[in-house]
C-alpha cells in the first residue's frame, strides 16, 4: 500500500492533466457550445473562421510576393515611379482585401456567437493564434507592413 501512493501522486495530477489538455478546435467547441450554439451553429462558424483563415494566407503569401516586386522595381538607381506606384496600389488593394475578408467574418461571427458572448471568444480566437501575445499592437494584418527581414511598420 505504501508503494502505491507514491504511485498515485504521479498517475493522479497526469490524468487530471491529460483530461484537461483537449485539443485546440475541441476547446473551442466546448466553449462554442457553453455559448448555448446549436451544432450547426459550431459548423458555421468552423466553416467561416477555415474560409476566412484560408483567404488571409493566400493574401499575405501575395503581399510578399509584391513587397518582394516592389524591392526589385526600386533596385534600380532611377526607378521608374509608374512600376512602384502600380505595386503600391497592389499592395494597398491586397491590404483591403484582407481587412474586408477580416471584418466580414468578424461580422458574421458576432452575428452568431451573440454580442454578449462574442468579446470572450475573440480574445480566446486571438490568443490561439497568437495575437495576444507581448508585441502585437492589436490590430490584424492590414495596417502592418514589413520590409526586409521581417521588420514591422506600423
């Protein structure tokens, strides 16, 4: 009997531990559903943050492609200013994209999730994936440009 308490104070606090370590979407189900949402209401809102994930990656993938384009047309020692101000409007239209895709699905969401219960679900939304960490000014994606190496100008 001795032996097994020792034994205990191990196993007890590691499935107590593992109970509560569920995975990142099924957490955000189980809050979904304390929302009182019905599981169609969990799909849509899947659906709307999965579409709205997918979009955003393929415009960020395209705001580098055009920063990078940008950098080539102003290697020149006279750039020609019709191709840099051609990739600035690219640039400006691919930063709107991505704030319509964000605050339409932000739109929709809160039309779902209810204005009551939408506030604790965009923070917990925005900490999964790592915007409320130390650094991030609170504002998403548009807005934010980088230059070389990554640097952010706000």
């Amino acid at each position: 009997m001795k032996r097994l308490i020792p034994f205990l104070f191990l196993i007890l606090p590691m499935g107590l531990f593992a109970q509560s370590m569920q995975s990142p979407p099924d957490q955000e189900k189980a809050m979904l559903k304390r929302f009182g949402l019905s599981d169609s209401q969990v799909a849509q809102v899947i659906d709307i943050q999965d579409k709205a994930r997918t979009t955003m990656r393929q415009d960020v993938a395209q705001l580098r492609l055009l920063h990078a384009q940008m950098d080539k047309s102003l290697l020149p020692a006279t750039p020609n200013m019709q191709d840099v101000n051609g990739d600035i409007a690219q640039i400006a239209q691919t930063q709107a994209d991505m704030m319509k895709t964000f605050i339409g699905a932000k739109v929709q969401l809160r039309q779902i999730i209810g204005e009551e219960n939408f506030p604790a679900y965009f923070k917990h939304v925005m900490h999964r994936y790592g915007f409320g960490r130390a650094g991030f000014s609170g504002r998403l994606g548009p807005g934010r440009m980088t230059g070389h190496a990554g640097q952010v100008f706000e």
